[in-house]
C-alpha cells in the first residue's frame, strides 16, 4: 500500500489585483468532502471582495451538498454586503454535465452563470 504525504487542495482560491474579485476554483467533485476548504477559500479574505467568481472548469460533478455550499457562499455575500453593495456570486466555465446540474436545479434563477 502506498501513502502519499503530499495533499492537494481540490479548493483554490485567489483575490485579483485589485481585491475586487475573488476567484475559487473546484477540482474534482464538488462535494461535501471539501465543505470546509470551500468556506475558507472565501470567508478569509477581508476585506470582501465586490464578486465572488466560482470557476467551475475543473469540476467534474456536483453534488447537492456542492449546491448548499453556492447557496451559503450567496448568504455570506448578503451577510458582508451589509447596508452597502451586497457583493455578487458568479458561477463560471462548467462543462455540460455539471450545467444540466445547475439548470435542472434552477440555480441559473439565483445565480450568474458564463
């Protein structure tokens, strides 16, 4: 049997130059294995950024834990928007599998999606 040691992250996340974009990026299946990596990749970054761009390209399933987890990243966004600008919530680059998904649940009425 074989251990690796080495861990990869499925959850990667950067801020843009200008701070005002966070983009997160999913590998793999998108499920309640990474729940927690998934809230660290946006729940640190302060001050929040203006949109919250979730790059789908690499995922290759999700799950409805992983529809949760949009739903709480949006609820996060309307908790730090305050009485300002609440920020946006961006869903983009999944393939047809993981967009048949987020259609049937009628996320493209509660998100962005490109």
């Amino acid at each position: 049997m074989v251990v690796s040691d080495r861990f990869e992250s499925r959850v990667t996340s950067a801020v843009s130059e200008g701070g005002d974009t966070l983009v997160i990026r999913v590998a793999g299946n998108f499920d309640f294995n990474i729940h927690r990596e998934f809230q660290r990749a946006y729940r640190n970054v302060m001050p929040p950024p203006r949109t919250f761009l979730v790059d789908l390209s690499e995922t290759d399933h999700l799950d409805s834990a992983a529809l949760g987890m949009l739903l709480l990243l949006r609820d996060y966004c309307v908790e730090s928007g305050g009485e300002g600008a609440q920020p946006a919530v961006e869903l983009m680059n999944a393939n047809a599998h993981v967009s048949h998904i987020l259609s049937v649940s009628n996320f493209d009425r509660i998100f962005s999606i490109r």
